[in-house]
C-alpha cells in the first residue's frame, strides 16, 4: 500500500466557519503526499481534540488519493462571568472564548454565579452549576431560547430566567425540569394566542404555572 497511487493528492475541509480549513489540516497532520492509508481516524480525532470550536471530526478516504475531513464545530451556549470579563460556554460546558463586555453579544448572561481560579480555551467547566443550567437551555424551545437574556441562579440554586422583554420564569430546583419546560412551552403558547403578555411565571411545583400577567 506504498504504492504512490495511493498518495494524497488533495485534502478537503467540510462544515467550518470559525475555524480554517488550512488550520485543520495543519492540526490534524493530513497532508498531500502521506499515504491514504496512513491516517488513521483516532490519531485525527485526537489531534483536533484541545481545540475550542472542534466538537468531532470524520475521516472519510475516497480511493485513491483524496480525503475529506467533515467538521463538527461547537456553538457558543451561554455567557459566564470570569474575573472581570465573559466566557463563551458551550453546551458541553467547554469554554470558547473570553470576552472583555457584553457589546454585541446575543448569548444568555448567567448571573449569581461566576467561575474562579484559572481557565484556558477549550477547557471543559467541571462545575456542578454550569451543567445544571446547560440543561435547562438545551430543553427549552429553539424559539423560546432566543427570548432567554438572563439565567440567574440563587444561593439555594434555584434557577429563574428573564426574557428579552423583562419577564421573570421561576423554574426553582433544577428538578422535574423536563415538566416544568413542557409546561412553559404550553403556557408561553397560550399567552400567544390570547395576545396577553405576562409579568411572570411561576412553575416551581412542577404540576401548575401561576401567571401574573401585565396589566
């Protein structure tokens, strides 16, 4: 299989947009002129592992000389506090940027908690916190996320959230969250469809939502 029929001739990037595709073949070591099958896909995956934007990596061969390399990037979740700036979270709870202010920035604001000691990119956040509101984001609508402006968590961890428009949703212990977020869908709905628009919502039981709306 040393056979220069079967040399790379050429090494195509699909799936970015943060990162280069000249910057994942030079992470990755797949170049033209390596035998096709010299790469093996683990020694791929491994290499791309550390960097911040690369979720996965597929390796597929098209026989006799050409490579595709189809990259998964990660999308930036959420904003923690850090010292005096902001780390862009994934939802995986891996850290893909540092910014210094919220200018321009779109993403949900964690307030009532903030990580200490030091963080690099691409570090995974091992805090109990930072998973527990991962998964109350990742179970709320796509069309509901866009609304969420704040995810505040309390002392006692409890989470309520705030919508662009100021409305306060109490969603209280990080339990039964796939009821109480079913349960925000259908009453968000609701409030839709009648043209009422409320002030907020309570489902920290998990088996009601008190609506105080606007008056």
């Amino acid at each position: 299989m040393r056979s220069p029929y079967f040399r790379i001739a050429e090494v195509e990037v699909h799936g970015t947009q943060r990162v280069s595709p000249e910057e994942v073949i030079a992470l990755t070591g797949v170049e033209p002129g390596l035998s096709i099958f010299s790469i093996r896909a683990q020694d791929v995956v491994k290499a791309v592992s550390g960097h911040p934007w690369i979720q996965d990596v597929d390796l597929a061969r098209q026989l006799p000389d050409k490579v595709v390399l189809n990259i998964t990037e990660r999308d930036p979740f959420l904003l923690v506090p850090y010292r005096t700036s902001f780390l862009e979270v994934a939802h995986d709870g891996v850290v893909l940027a540092v910014r210094s202010t919220l200018s321009g920035q779109a993403l949900p604001l964690v307030t009532g908690f903030s990580v200490e000691g030091e963080v690099r990119l691409g570090q995974r956040l091992p805090d109990e916190e930072v998973t527990q509101i991962s998964r109350c984001l990742k179970g709320l609508p796509a069309e509901f996320l866009t609304q969420v402006a704040e995810i505040h968590l309390d002392p006692s961890k409890e989470i309520t959230l705030y919508t662009l428009k100021g409305v306060q949703i109490l969603l209280g212990e990080p339990v039964k969250l796939k009821q109480k977020l079913a349960l925000l869908s259908a009453t968000w709905s609701e409030l839709e469809a009648h043209g009422q628009t409320a002030v907020s919502i309570d489902l920290r039981t998990g088996k009601e939502a008190v609506v105080r709306l606007k008056q």
